[in-house]
C-alpha cells in the first residue's frame, strides 16, 4: 500500500475494484464500511453485488476479465472532460500522451459494450474519482489474479496518477496483501530474483555485498518462479523442493499439476502444522510451530513491522520453524547459528536499507513502516511524496486483453474464486469454530441459472473444467451474474483449484484464478 | 488552540476548548467511574455513573457529556456525588444477576468495581428482575441479557468502529433491552460475529463462549501478538493459562485495528491446539508415514538435498518459502537456499 490503514479514515472517496474487503480484509472493510457513515463516498467495481457493492454510491459491475476497459474507459472520459490533474502530471509523470492515444479508442459506447456497465456509470463514476480531493484506490486479488493482472495494476496506478491521487494522505494505490506475512516474505527476498530489499541477484554489486556478509559464493542466476518450478519438476529437471508453511496442491491453480510436478520430484520435504494435501505427497514432514508458538517479526499490507511473540512452547515435538531450516543447513555445512529471531532479524536489517533502522525495540509497541533506513528515521506513511522510486512516474498505454479461457458451448459457465469471511487460506478449517460455523463450500449461482439447472440453495451440483471436476453444494442468489459460478478455495472436500486455468500473467506469473470456463450439472 | 482552566477538586487544570469535564477531571487526577463512557464512541451520557457537581449549575450534570468552560469549579466526590451514584448502582445491582462467584467477567466487570469501590450492595430497592433466556446457540458468543445495563456501548461500537449496526435498543422503560432486527438470535440475523461488542461490554452480558469455564480474568497471561491471517496485521492479546492459549481479547493500542477485529482473528486461532497438529517428523517409508526423531529426519533431509545437489546441481532444487512464517523464517529460508544450496530457487505464494 502506498498509504496507511489510518489513513482509510481520512479520505473523502474509496474506489474499492476486484477487492472484497469486508470478508477478506474484515478490519480495512469495517473502516471503510464506518467511515460512509460520516459521508465518505464509495465506488465500488466488482462483477459482484459483493457486500460494498450494496453500500456503494456508484456499483460498476463489470464483466470479469474485463478491468483494462473499464480503467481506460474512466480515463478516457476524464481526459475527455478535462477533469485530470494536469499539474500533477507535469511535473511527476511521463508518458501522458502515449496513454491519452490509447485511451482515446476506449470511448463510453464501446467500454460499456465490453464491460456490461452503462455509460451513465462510466460518467458518474469518472467524475466523481477525479473530482473529490482526497480519493482512494483500493485494490487486492481481482486486479492481480488475471493473465494481464500486471496490466491491470498498471491501469490502476495510470488513474491515480491521471488525477494526481498519489503522494497524498488519504490517496494512494493500495492493494490490501492477501495473506499475513505475503508482504514480509518477499520483503525478505523469499522471491527468485531478489534478496532482502528487492535487491536484485543479478546486479553484481548487491551479490558482493551478500557474499561478504555470508562468506560464500551466490549465484547470480535469477531462480525459478513457482509455476515454472512446476513445470520443471514435471518436465524432469528440478528434483527436489523443500516446502515451508504452504499447501500448493489446495491453493495454486490447476492441482493435477501441482500433484504431477510433487509426485514426479527424487524428494519432497514439507515442514507443516497439519497433514496438509501437499505433506500427503512429502518424502518427509516435519512438524512446525504455530504463530504462537514463536517470536518473530511480521510485515502488514500497510509496510508496518510488527511483533509476532511466543505465548507457549511449540506443541508436542514441534519445532519452530526458523529452527528446522537452521537445523537441516547446518547439517549441510552452512553455517547458520542463530539463537533467537531477533538475531536473525539484525543481520537482515543490516544487509536490507528499507529495514536498516529497525530493531526489536523500536516496534516494540507499534511496529514501524519501512522505508525506514536509520535508528532516527520514523518510517513511512505514506509512499511517493516527492518522487516515485523511478523518479518520474511513468504512465503506461495499455490495451485490454481477454482472459486466457472464456465460456464457450461445451464449458458454458464462467467460474470466479476468492475467499470468504469465515475461513483463510489454511489453518481456519482446523479452528472449531469456524469450521463448525461454514463447514463446507456454498457456491454462489444465479437464480436463473439455478432454475435452468433444477437446483436450489443446498442441492449438489457437480462443476467440471477441462482440467477436473468437484462437487459442491450451492447458494442460489442474485448477488453473482447470470452465466457465472463463484466458488472459494478453502475446502478440502471441494478442491476449487481442480477447475482452475493454468494460465498465469507471463511477468509476475501469477495465476488466473478469477477466470475458467467450467459445466454445471446436478448432482442426483 | 485555545485552552479553559478550570478547578476540580481544588486543583487547577488547563485543557483544550472542546474538553469535556470528565476528561480533564481525569487529566486533574480525579477519580470518575464511568461505564456508557468510551473515548472511541459517541457520547450518550445515558449511564449517569459520571455525575458531577459545577459551582452554580442547577443540578449536576453528566461530566462525560458537558464541556469543560472557563473557571469552572468542579466537585467529583462531594457527598450528593457519592450518594447519586451509589444510588445508581443500587438500581443497576437490584436489576442484576448476584452470580460473581461463577460469572466469566469477574474480576474484569466495572459494575462489580464500582460496587466494590462505593460499597454498594444489592437489595436496597428490590423490584422486578430481568429473566431473559441466554442466548448461546451460536458458536462464538454468549448472550446473557439479564447483565446487561444499557450502557449501549456494543450497538455503538457495532455502527461506529464495525458500520454494521446489527444491534439497537428495542422496546421502551423497564423492558428496553439491546437487540437485533426483531429481536431475532445473533445466530438469526445479519451480525458477522466480529465480537467488537464483546470487546466493549462492561459487564458479563456479552462473553467469548469458548473462554467460558477456562480460567478466570486474572490467571490469565495476555500476550500481545500480530494476527496470523489476512494481510490487515491486526494486533491481539493471547489469552494464555497453563501453557494454553484459551483464546483472544483485542488490545486498544493496536495500531492497524485498536479494539476491532474480525470474526477470524478473535475466534479462529484455536487451531493451535487442534487435535490434528503434526506432532513428530515424518519419514515415508514403503508409502506409508513413519514417526521418527528428529536427529532421523533432519539428518534424511540434509543427506538427500546433499545427494540431489552433487548429483544434479544447485539449481535442480527449489523451495517455496511462506507467507505465514515470520521475517526471521523466510529470510533463514532464502538465505539457506542462496548461501547453503546455491540457487536463487526460491518463491512463495505472494503469486499464487
């Protein structure tokens, strides 16, 4: 996020697209839902009546797939009417021309066309976005999960800035992080191309300093991302995988390939809490510790570093899990001997300038918010103030590009996924509770598809893609499209991501999942 | 910004304009009980606990609901004071259930710390009692009405902090009671089990159901720790008793949620003591899952990844870091892979 969760209280507009934070994000959705009451204003884009939706001031419901249109075509109209920031982009930006040629074709007639939102919207929505001071993008998994997911962000951030919403308190582009610590992790450089920092592995200078701090040779070679992981277990030339904390068989898209590349590997280690369906396929699991179990560091959607603490000792024979990979490298000759995390977590801050003025003792209480590069350094609210990380923000002339499987005669639905209130990605379905509370998957379809297929709320329908097929329980309602299927991913008796496309952006190869072409059929 | 003076209790302060008389009693180092009172929420002035004397009002006013004006001369424990709460608490004890010895809340109640404080027992007016049924038939919170004393601080918290407002007052006089669209169940309505209303209930009225029974309020360890699901990074106190996290209580100084969290983060985290917890490493043998040491295992890990490197290189191995792990464990975890394995194979679900 370029801004701060206080900062949710101290905008005049929110512009929420492919987000559902209030089951998804409950604590920034429940400051977005208070903040209408004093007013605020809401434009919500989503090709569902999601809960927002209902509470919006303008509801673009767009068709999926088609969020590039939709952005052009608000840009079109508010170069159109005069309505950008033209100081802003004099001075911050280049690259407006190129951008204004682009969207000059993406007039309201054929955005609305291409989207299913009427023109009356397109206008409302543009004007009001670009006329209100303080207006603030919010955007998570809709926008990213697309096989343009990095053109659709791009397209976001070209509005915010045609409108010089960035660099400001109760602006920003902010995109709510899906999991806990997704923000610390690849703060850390659990990515192939970078170290802690996002420095870069190929830039030899970052990879000297990495070797003297370490005291052994690295490699320069940019690694693997996880679908070419996959790929390359199946094709032969990967051989082992060493798997902490994630369960890639539930949650990436299309399992039987996951299943495929995990049964094909010489060895497979998984450290887990819990029997999960990719430690079923493990040579060996070992038994992590949980949150509570451990100090640590965990870094928010916001860059905020905050403490995680041990509150009891590990379960049973568990470990935790900075131990368990200290443990298996030392026995490889590595030398990692660590006492504690917070001496990890020194080492990395001294090697990483977004983090070097943090310590343990400074987030204490509050955490911090990297960019935060010396002990006297306050962290950072709110990014961009002077300058974007390139210096000049740069606008990108992009065009629409369809989803990578539509509905056609043999698949004639379109199935989309996400996540509901009562359950994350894992661990939620082992809490009594909540798997007591939404024990098993309700997908959403439409009424008239409902009454086509013969079902109602409760029946079983059997949902097939080309690449698998689950069973599922429904929820008719009119809050889904008709043609439309919208499933969550966080059962094991309904593996969701059976259906899923293996179709991924080709620059952050992020997958497709909020789009498939699948048959619906009852279930006797 | 322009400040008043005023005197309480013989001593003099300065406060901002604006200031109402309970907060700059409390800045003066007065004592104030309050119980509708929330620094967070709207001011109701509704519980009257607050009351004041002013040198020259007609009566004594609500302090958490009068502003602080210049030259003011406030008395926060004269007699007529003390009596007027003792005599509001009177009201609220004959109206409430006498279960100290057993209720959740004790030791944590600001009704049993006020009775406490003023010496106030029960029976001094009698009367007709509540007896609502208690409403426990949802998996995440226990209603008990008969607690509750109308401070409205839930149904305010629920609009305010949540902008949900499930919860209102209903009725009118002596049955006025906190409830739901029809006075329906929670489990009945459209209430999302956040349990901010718990967090901000003064009484036993509203309780976590799954704490009820587990220890009392003060053998509890709470600490404070960052959520473990959604990317918001909530802060909570864990709710520890031997050993055991018995559950969740949210933490004012939080600073991306203050008291507010959601249904997951205040209920869910009971899975770290769920039965299904791996509790020892795991070697397959002949496809089956065999308990071993952990000398067994790691040594197994350590020898296979040393196998596949010589034998195939540094790059035929990958690892998928975690984005439920700490910093500490994905920064170990890259590093192991770079300075350890020798290749940049590693990544985590920040993509997928």
């Amino acid at each position: 996020m370029t801004n701060s969760f206080a900062d949710y209280l101290n905008t005049d507009l929110f512009f929420v697209i492919g987000s559902n934070p209030t089951e998804a994000h409950p604590m920034a959705g429940a400051k977005i839902m208070s903040s209408l009451l004093k007013g605020t204003k809401l434009i919500v884009a989503d090709p569902r009546r999601i809960e927002l939706a209902e509470k919006a001031d303008i509801w673009l419901q767009h068709r999926p797939g088609t969020d590039i249109p939709l952005l052009n075509g608000l840009m079109h109209i508010i170069i159109k009417e005069g309505l950008q920031d033209q100081a802003f982009i004099d001075e911050r930006t280049e690259g407006f021309e190129a951008l204004k040629a682009t969207v000059e074709t993406y007039t309201p007639a054929r955005v609305a066309e291409m989207t299913g939102v009427p023109e009356n919207l397109l206008y409302d929505a543009a004007r009001l976005y670009a006329t209100t001071a303080k207006a603030m993008l919010c955007y998570t998994l809709g926008i990213t999960e697309h096989v343009c997911g990095v053109d659709n962000v791009m397209s976001v951030a070209n509005l915010a800035m045609l409108t010089g919403h960035l660099g400001k308190e109760g602006c920003g582009v902010n995109p709510q992080r899906g999991q806990n610590n997704v923000q610390g992790a690849c703060d850390m450089g659990a990515l192939p191309g970078d170290y802690p920092g996002y420095q870069k592995v190929a830039n030899p200078e970052v990879q000297a300093k990495f070797e003297k701090a370490w005291g052994v040779k690295l490699s320069p070679k940019v690694g693997l991302m996880i679908p070419d992981m996959m790929d390359a277990a199946v094709e032969g030339k990967l051989k082992a995988m060493y798997i902490l904390g994630e369960d890639p068989v539930m949650t990436d898209p299309d399992a039987h390939h996951i299943r495929k590349a995990l049964n094909t590997m010489e060895f497979v280690v998984v450290q887990e809490l819990f029997m999960s369906e990719t430690a079923m396929l493990a040579d060996v699991v070992l038994p992590g510790a949980s949150f509570a179990e451990k100090d640590g560091t965990f870094s928010s959607s916001e860059r905020r570093v905050q403490r995680v603490r041990k509150a009891i000792e590990p379960i049973a024979d568990s470990k935790a899990d900075w131990q368990i990979i200290c443990e298996v490298a030392k026995r490889m000759g590595c030398n990692m001997d660590f006492a504690h995390p917070e001496q990890i977590f020194n080492e990395m801050a001294a090697l990483t300038p977004s983090y070097g003025g943090i310590n343990y003792e400074r987030i204490e209480h509050t955490g911090l918010q990297w960019p935060c590069p010396t002990l006297d350094h306050p962290g950072t609210p709110v990014l961009h103030t002077k300058a974007f990380t390139r210096g000049k923000g740069l606008f990108k002339a992009i065009e629409h590009t369809p989803p990578a499987e539509m509905p056609d005669e043999e698949y004639p639905y379109l199935l989309s996924t996400g996540r509901i209130l009562y359950h994350y990605n894992v661990t939620t379905q082992y809490s009594s509770a909540l798997a007591a509370h939404r024990p098993e998957e309700m997908a959403m379809l439409h009424p008239a598809d409902a009454a086509t297929l013969g079902v109602k709320t409760g029946d079983k329908v059997k949902v097939t893609s080309r690449r698998g097929s689950v069973e599922t329980k429904v929820d008719v309602t009119d809050k889904v499209l008709t043609g439309m299927i919208w499933m969550s991913f966080h059962y094991k008796d309904t593996k969701t991501n059976e259906l899923t496309v293996d179709a991924f952006d080709p620059v952050s190869k992020t997958g497709e999942y909020k789009v498939a072409a699948v048959q619906i059929e009852k279930v006797m | 910004m322009p400040t008043v003076n005023l005197t309480v209790d013989g001593n003099q302060v300065s406060v901002p304009k604006g200031t109402t008389v309970l907060e700059a009693a409390w800045k003066a180092g007065s004592f104030v009980p309050t119980l509708c009172h929330d620094p967070e929420l709207s001011k109701p002035g509704a519980c009257r606990l607050c009351v004041v004397e002013i040198k020259g009002a007609r009566n004594m006013p609500a302090s958490c609901v009068t502003e602080a004006a210049e030259g003011m001369v406030v008395e926060t424990a004269s007699p007529a004071v003390v009596e007027a709460r003792k005599t509001i608490l009177e009201l609220m004890l004959d109206n409430h259930p006498q279960d100290c010895l057993t209720c959740h809340q004790a030791g944590d109640c600001k009704l049993q710390d006020y009775a406490y404080f003023y010496n106030v027992k029960p029976g001094a007016f009698g009367g007709e009692t509540k007896n609502y049924d208690i409403e426990d038939d949802n998996l995440f919170i226990v209603r008990n009405m008969n607690k509750c004393i109308l401070c409205g601080k839930c149904l305010r918290a629920c609009e305010e902090k949540q902008g949900r407002a499930v919860i209102d007052f209903a009725y009118r006089g002596f049955k006025t009671k906190v409830a739901t669209a029809m006075d329906k169940h929670l489990a009945d309505s459209v209430c999302v089990s956040c349990g901010t209303c718990v967090a901000v209930c003064p009484t036993g009225a509203l309780t976590e159901k799954a704490m009820l029974g587990k220890a009392r309020k003060w053998e509890v360890e709470k600490v404070r720790t960052t959520c473990p699901f959604c990317g918001v990074g909530c802060n909570f106190d864990l709710n520890v008793h031997q050993g055991k996290v018995i559950g969740v209580t949210s933490n004012a100084a939080s600073p991306a949620n203050g008291r507010d969290m959601c249904v997951k983060g205040r209920f869910g985290t009971d899975y770290v003591h769920s039965p299904k917890r791996l509790t020892k490493p795991l070697i397959k043998k002949n496809g089956e899952f065999v308990e071993s040491s952990w000398d067994e295992a790691l040594d197994l890990v350590a020898s296979k990844l040393g196998d596949i490197k010589k034998k195939y290189g540094s790059d035929s191995i990958a690892a998928l870091s975690s984005a439920r792990c700490t910093n500490e464990e994905n920064y170990v975890m890259q590093k192991f892979m770079r300075a350890g394995i020798g290749t940049n194979n590693v990544d985590h679900c920040a993509r997928t």
